[in-house]
C-alpha cells in the first residue's frame, strides 16, 4: 500500500544542490542557441533577408524546463534515494543471537542474506553488544561463541553457501552451549525459506533461551528447484524436478552439458501437478546420451539444481552376432529374435554390417559396446578373437549362446568360461529315458539373486561342461539334477558368461519366459556403459573423491575435508560436508553422488515458536528499492532529448538529410557489383563440388561390366584355385552342368564365372563350386572369412575334394581331406551329416537315392537337421533353409565336364552309363535346391505337413 513506503536518502546533504536550480534556470536564459549556420547560395541568402524573423534572443521554455529537470534528477540520483529502507531492527541489550542458513538452495541469493546479517550486525555493534553467530551448514568447528561486532563481520565475510542441507539443530546446539545461560536480547535466524526435519527442534532449542524479541527472515522460493533423479529411458531422456509446495509456478529450462561443459540439449520443466513434482523430457538422439555429464537448470546457481551423471545412467551398447544363415532368419526363430526384444527397451542394440566375422567383430567393437553377445558362433577367426579377448580383459562382458556349431567345435576355446563336451544331452524324446528338466532356483550369491523361475520352463537340450573342482565357482544358474545353466568366468576386467542352451526355443523355452528377459538385463546391467575404461573397484570398497560441487553448483577440486565414499554402506552414505555431492572415483571411472534422491520433497518454512513474538520479515532487497539506477537512466534519457532538440535547433537534420539524398544514387553501383560478386563465389564453390564429384566416379575401382554381366542372368560360379588344370576341369564340368539344367529345366544359366575368394564379390551367385586338392595353394585366412560370411548371407559352397572316398569326416585322413579340414578349420560351420532319405536334395526335381559323380563311393555331406523336442528329425530345417555347404569326393565337375562340342572330357569309375546320367540329376537337384529351397520343401514335404495338422 502507498501508505506503507518509506523514503530515505543515503546522502541527503546533496539534496541542497536543489537550491542552484534558479540560478541554473538564469543561466539558461542568457545562453540562448548557437545561431544557425546557412550555406552560402545567395538566392538562400536573399530568401533569409526578406523574412521579418530573427534568431531569439534567448532559449524556448520548454528547453529551459527539459534542462532543469534534468539538473533535478542528477541531484536526486546523487542523494542516494531509497524506498523502504532498512530500519533500526533489534532492540534491548544481551547478545544477539544469529542463525544463519547457509545450506543448498543459498547460491543464488547467499549475497542478500550476507547484507542483512551485515546490517544485523552492524547495528549490534553500534548498540555495543556482542554476536553469537552460527551457520546452519557448518560442521562442529563453527565456534558461535559471542564476539565484537567487528570479528563477526569478518566471519561473515567469510561464509559461503555450502553443497549440503542444513543441520539446524545442530547450530541452535552450538549457539545455547556458547551463550552458557545469557539470555539473548535479540534471536535474529536468516533461512532459507525451506523446511526441514529438524526446524522444530532447533526452534524449541532457542525458545529455551529466552530471547527478548525473534526476528525471522523468509526469503520469496519463486526461483527454488531440485533435480531429483534422470532416467534415460527409450522414448526420450526424462529428469524429474521438485519445487516447494505452494508456491507460484515458474518457468524453468534445464540444460544437458557435457564433460566439456558444451550444451547437447535443453528442455523445459513441466510442474502441471499441484504436489511440487515436476519433469523434462529432452528429445536428444540416442547416440548423444552417453555424452552427457551433467544437467543443470538454467540461471539457478545451487547444487540442488544439478543432476552429475555416471557410468549408471548412460544407456548399455549390445552389440549382437549370430551364427545363423540369412536364409534362416525367420523372426521367430532367429537366435537374436528374443535377445533383441529382452534389451531393446533399456539399451542400444548394434549389429553387424556385414557376415564377415574377421571384419564385423572388430568393427562393432570400435562402437565400444558394453557387451557383446554371440549366439551360436562356434569357429571366431584369430583376428576377432584377439579384439575380443582384449575387450574382455578391458573389461567388457561377452555372452554366448549354445548351438549346433558350438557343439560341434572341438579343441580348446579361449572365449568360453568353462571346458565344454564334445556334443548335446538330449533330454527326453523317443530315443531317451530322461525327461525335459526344469530350472533350479537362482543361487542369491550369484548375479541373478532374486530372479523368480516360472514353474514351466523346461530345457530338452544343452551343452554340458566338463566336471571340474571349480565348476560350482563358475555356474550362475543350473538345472534341477545339478548340470549347469549358465557358467562365467571373470577374465581381466571383464566376464565371459555362457549360456548352455539356444537364445531361440529349439533347446527350451526359456527364451520365451520372464526369467530370461530378467538375467539378460542384469548381465547388461553390471557391464559398463563404457568397457574401453577399465575400472576393478567392487561395491565394497570406497572411492577417494575426484570432483565435488561447490555451493553455486559448479565442479571444483575436493578440499582436505572431503573424505572417500563408501559404495556400500548401509544406510547409504548421506550428503555431507564429508561426502559433498560430486564424482568419486578417477578419470578412468567414477560414481555420481548427487543431492537429491528420487523421493525427496521440498516444503516452505512453516510458522516457527520462539519463546516470544516472532517478527517475520523479507530480506532487504525484495522489499527496499534503491531509486538510483531509475533516476540516472531517466536523466540519460532526458540528456538524448536535449541533444536531439539542438541539432533540430541548429538545423542537423536539413544538413544530413541532403547529404544523404547525394549520396542515394551511388550506392546502386556497390550493391549490384556485391550481389554479382557473391554470384561468382557461389560458382568458385559450386565447381569443385562437381569436380570432387567427378573424381569420385573416375577412382571407383568396383568393376560395373562384372557385376551387370553376373547379375543379369543367373551363372554357377567355380573358385580359382591357382591351379590351371583344376581350374579348366571346374569351368568345363559347371558348363556342362549349365547345358543340361537349360535343356530339362525351365532355368536358363548363363556361362559359368570363376571367383577369386579373396577379392570378387560373391554375392551374385547362388552357388559356388570349388574342388579341393592337397597341390593347390593354401588361400590365405581373410578368402576363408569372406567365404564364411558368403555362406551366413544365404550362399551355398560345394567342397569337392580331389582325393578318396569321403566316407568320414573324423579319423585318419589323406592329403586333400587334410586340406579341407584346414580350411574348415577357419569356418563357423554347424554339425554335418550325410543327406538323409528324407531330405529335400532327394526329392528337388529328380527322385534320388545317392548323389554320383565321376566316382561313385562318397555320400555327400550337408547340414544336420535340427531334432524337435521328441527328438525326431524335421523333414526341413529350421526356417526351411538350405545348407550352406555340401562336401563330396566324388568329382562331381569331372563328371559334367564336356568340351565346346558337348562331348564328355572324362570316363566315370563304372561302365553303367547311368551313372553320369545321374550325376546330371544330382547336379540338378543341387542346383534347384539352392534355388528354390524352402518353395521345394513345402512341396515335397507335404504329407508331414498334413499330419502335423491333424488332416
């Protein structure tokens, strides 16, 4: 109300400078204007001399009045106005009692409290009586012993707002134990406006001294906010907030900084409900989350108002390789199907760009994944496995997953916790007398403590380990007759942790459960967000303190009194002047310890009881208005108006208006030759763009004739083995195959094409024939891998070994069958089986009962049929896919191969002319199975396909 302002002035003596304003006002009527200046044309003149007027003798009145009062408000400025000043507060004698809240949310507004205690204090020291001062965020080295009035301005001075909630309590404590039974005359407590537990009890401590008179400071909480928690979900970066209850709504912006202290993003809070809570969602890309260090709200400098960030926010990086064929990756049966669908929610998943297992490995570590899962891989080339025998000891988590190709590989492997049988343990089915077993109970020393099994999760086939004294160590989850589950091993840094069954539900349906879902987030959950920092701490040690937040929120280096965390301290280890919020750890790897927690509230200061009538008050500055800044700003605003009113006088503004009017027309000229100018560069910029453009297409090196002529028909393809003779008998032999397939066949193949492994692309054909001889040369390891990622993209591989009859792939071996299992020896290939009676190569196009060539003695080897939980072999495999590789010995090419003039190059091992005939055929129905697979399956298997479905 205009009733209750107050004016006061800090240098009221100025205020006879009012006095001279008369004497100003004379002097302005002698020292009229400056005559005006004419140019001298004397038509201009002559047009002056005939008017009657002259120039006045003295200044116009109202120039003479804008003057005075531009005088009048310099005096006033320099008087030092106040509106509502500060009063004379305390009264009585005894000591002054100063409580003074020092805690979290005094950064942004610690410096008035400072001046109204300093005012507090000042006018005790004018009183002559001594100052008990105590801050409420100090620890017990606040000494609040009574002092002159001169020694608790230096302490004043000294004070900074500290990174802690107060302790109340404790300060009143530390005023009555000071005082020793003197009775205040005057309690005076600064707060910070905010309630706290212990603000009854510290308020009862004081009213027992008896204070003559109470005096309470409240500051407005309008610009008060705390950062409770930031999750970093899916969808988007969500941080809750907190404010006061009660208080207006403001607008508020909070900022993600990173390491550097650069800006990533900025959101704004959102308070639309009435219980103080409040959140901002940040619509950041993924792939930028990881970066942020920090999120602080904007112009509100207290450590309540920043959010620090560890590893444990940052969102986990799964990268995921399968072993599977492109042709299999049916959704539901795709290894990686259930794993994707367990961690996409709360992690970043990355795959592969290519099959190649010597290049996609290493490249999806270079993305620095938290883990890497590998499902049913059972041959790494030696280039992956040193990348990730490093990521591991780095300390990245490797998961692995059983299947057909792990069972089948032998020796020893580095990249598994535990020693592996050779082989699965089927159980139940028709050929068994075991029954499916279910899932023991999850061991609670283990990482999956607390995880519930579902009653129904059976496994029918695993991989067992090898019995060993330590296997119990290594098993995080077993079966019910004790086999285990899943085993680990820690390794550096890191953990290898394998899974002894499918990640599909082939083996069992755990992947299809609960539980599943549950395991694969906590083995996510304890890896890093960052494997490349190794960092072997356990949550039972502490960790010294790297940097800790000051009371403006800002990270500084931690002082003498800060003390190591302790991670697993039960209670946790509270925010205090030992533990400030900040970052424990190193640079390598730290923890946040942040003010707030998730369930934390913030509430006004209510109504304290001192003992004695409370005189509740704002802090000075919120109330008083100091006029000078206003005054001075009026009268420079007053002073251009006077400038501006002597250059029209003085006739200015004619002058520069004609100068301006001369100089319009030559400024055409410089705008159009600038717009010109900028064209030209614009064509500087354009042309090497063009011509970088065409750079690029004359250094490709990717042979377009080769890729139309592969792709515009379909060609059998022969791999170039260095040998020309082999290489003759491979091109004659897939000729003559080609000829035959066009003449019984609606497929019409072009001329086969030979393939260098290691350079061509081999995408373009659906299959590759190549003949293994002990004299060829070795290829080298990088040709094997893209072999092996060809034939994981859907591409089959004919090994046709020039040697004796295959009749086994195990034993005692000749030259050319050592040959093949070197180069085997590089593939990632599942158990192998001769083609059984039932299978789709049998029945492709010609009903067949062996597959012939040049000899006659050696089955030919594809991929085994996976058995069902019966333990009966599928008529088709899983997806209905087709075996990426066949093995023979049986020549198949010497017994195709036919001249330019169609006659054959070479006798077969029998007399019986059938036997080319049905070599042809075999070559058929290999070729018709690669290319129409899964359509021939569905035909020849249609009887079983009926009595599945009951018809």
């Amino acid at each position: 109300m205009i009733g209750s302002l107050a004016l006061s002035f800090g240098a009221p003596f100025v205020l006879a400078g009012l006095l001279a304003l008369p004497v100003i006002w004379w002097l302005l009527k002698l020292t009229p204007p400056r005559p005006q200046v004419e140019a001298f044309p004397p038509l201009r003149i002559l047009q002056r001399v005939l008017r009657s007027e002259e120039t006045p003798s003295k200044s116009p009145w109202w120039l003479t009045l804008l003057r005075l009062l531009l005088a009048a408000l310099v005096i006033f400025a320099l008087s030092a106005p106040t509106l509502n000043p500060r009063e004379t507060l305390i009264s009585g004698t005894g000591p002054v009692a100063l409580l003074v809240d020092n805690g979290w949310s005094s950064g942004g507004n610690f410096d008035r409290r400072r001046s109204a205690a300093e005012a507090i204090i000042r006018q005790a020291g004018e009183a002559g009586r001594t100052v008990s001062l105590a801050f409420s965020a100090e620890g017990a080295n606040d000494d609040a012993s009574p002092v002159e009035a001169a020694r608790a301005l230096e302490r004043l001075a000294a004070a900074t707002p500290r990174p802690v909630p107060t302790d109340r309590l404790a300060a009143a404590q530390r005023i009555a134990t000071a005082l020793a039974g003197q009775r205040p005359g005057s309690l005076v407590f600064l707060s910070d406006g905010l309630d706290s537990s212990d603000a009854e009890a510290a308020a009862q401590a004081l009213a027992a001294l008896t204070p003559g008179q109470a005096i309470v400071y409240q500051p407005s909480l309008d610009g008060v906010i705390g950062l409770t928690n930031a999750d970093n979900s899916t969808e988007a970066l969500v941080v809750s907030a907190v404010r006061p209850t009660g208080t207006p709504v403001g607008a508020f912006q909070l900022v993600a900084r990173d390491a550097q202290s650069r800006a990533i993003g900025s959101a704004p809070v959102d308070f639309s409900g009435s219980d103080g809570t409040g959140e901002a969602r940040f619509q950041i890309p993924v792939e930028m989350r990881n970066d942020i260090a920090r999120i602080e709200v904007e112009g509100v400098p207290t450590a309540g108002a920043v959010r620090l960030l560890d590893d444990s926010f940052r969102r986990r990086r799964v990268a995921l390789v399968s072993g599977e064929s492109a042709d299999e990756a049916q959704p539901l049966l795709s290894p990686l199907y259930y794993i994707s669908r367990a961690l996409e929610p709360f992690a970043d998943i990355v795959r592969p760009s290519t099959a190649n297992l010597a290049e996609a490995i290493p490249e999806l570590l270079e993305r620095k994944p938290s883990v890497v899962v590998l499902a049913d891989i059972g041959v790494v080339p030696d280039e992956a496995r040193a990348a990730l025998q490093k990521f591991v000891e780095n300390g990245g988590y490797l998961v692995r997953f059983a299947g057909p190709r792990l069972a089948a590989t032998t020796g020893e492997d580095t990249l598994v916790p535990v020693r592996l049988r050779a082989g699965e343990r089927q159980l139940g089915g028709a050929m068994s007398w075991s029954e499916p077993q279910k899932l023991a109970p999850m061991n609670e020393a283990t990482p999956f403590a607390g995880i519930a099994v579902p009653e129904d999760v059976t496994v029918s086939r695993q991989i067992l380990a090898e019995p060993s004294a330590d296997l119990a160590d290594h098993t995080w989850t077993s079966l019910a007759d004790g086999t285990p589950l899943v085993t680990a091993r820690t390794q550096g840094a890191g953990t290898i942790v394998l899974f002894h069954v499918t990640a599909e539900a082939t083996w069992s349906n755990l992947p299809i459960s609960g539980a599943f879902v549950s395991m694969l987030r906590r083995i996510v959950s304890l890896s890093r967000a960052n494997a490349a920092a190794p960092d072997g701490r356990t949550a039972a040690e502490s960790l010294p303190p790297y940097r800790v937040l000051d009371g403006t929120g800002r990270l500084t280096a931690p002082g003498p009194e800060v003390q190591p965390l302790v991670l697993a301290s039960d209670p946790p280890a509270p925010v205090d002047l030992k533990n400030p919020p900040g970052l424990y750890g190193s640079e390598d790897g730290y923890v946040a310890h942040n003010l707030l927690g998730a369930s934390s509230r913030l509430a006004p200061l209510p109504t304290l009881d001192f003992g004695t009538a409370t005189d509740a008050r704002p802090y000075a500055g919120e109330d008083s208005l100091d006029l000078r800044p206003y005054l001075f700003a009026a009268a420079l605003v007053l002073f251009a108006l006077d400038a501006f009113a002597m250059l029209w006088l003085n006739g200015g503004f004619s002058r520069l208006r004609g100068r301006l009017a001369g100089r319009s027309a030559g400024t055409a000229v410089p705008v159009v030759l600038f717009a010109f100018a900028g064209l030209a560069g614009a064509g500087h910029f354009l042309a090497p763009a063009a011509a970088f453009a065409e750079t690029i297409v004359q250094s490709d090196k990717f042979d377009v004739a080769r890729a139309i002529e592969a792709t515009s028909e379909t060609h059998l393809a022969y791999v170039e083995t260095g040998d020309t003779s082999l290489d003759d008998r491979s091109r004659a032999g897939l000729r003559g195959l080609s000829q035959y397939i066009a003449a019984k066949t609606a497929l019409e193949p072009g001329a086969p094409m030979g393939v260098d492994i290691g350079s061509d692309e081999l995408s373009f054909f659906p299959l590759i024939y190549w003949p293994v001889s002990a004299d060829a040369p070795m290829p080298p390891r990088d040709a094997i891998s893209r072999i092996d990622a060809y034939m994981k993209q859907g591409g089959t591989v004919i090994f046709d070994v020039d040697d004796d009859a295959l009749s086994s792939l195990s034993g005692s071996v000749s030259p050319g069958q050592r040959r093949l299992r070197d180069i085997l020896g590089d593939l990632d290939i599942p158990p192998l089986e001769p083609v059984p009676p039932d299978h789709v190569l049998t029945k492709a196009f010609y009903i067949l009962s062996s597959f012939p060539g040049l000899h006659s003695d050696s089955p030919l080897w594809v991929e085994s049929l996976v058995p069902d939980a019966s333990g009966t072999a599928r008529p088709a495999r899983g997806g209905d896919g087709v075996s990426s590789l066949m093995i023979t010995s049986n020549d198949f090419a010497g017994a195709w191969a036919v001249d330019d003039k169609g006659l054959f190059l070479y006798p077969t091992d029998s007399s019986d002319p059938s036997q080319r005939e049905f070599a042809y055929r075999a070559g058929v129905n290999i070729v018709m199975y690669v290319l129409t697979g899964n359509y021939k399956a569905d035909q020849v298997h249609v009887p079983a396909l009926l009595e599945r479905l009951g018809q």
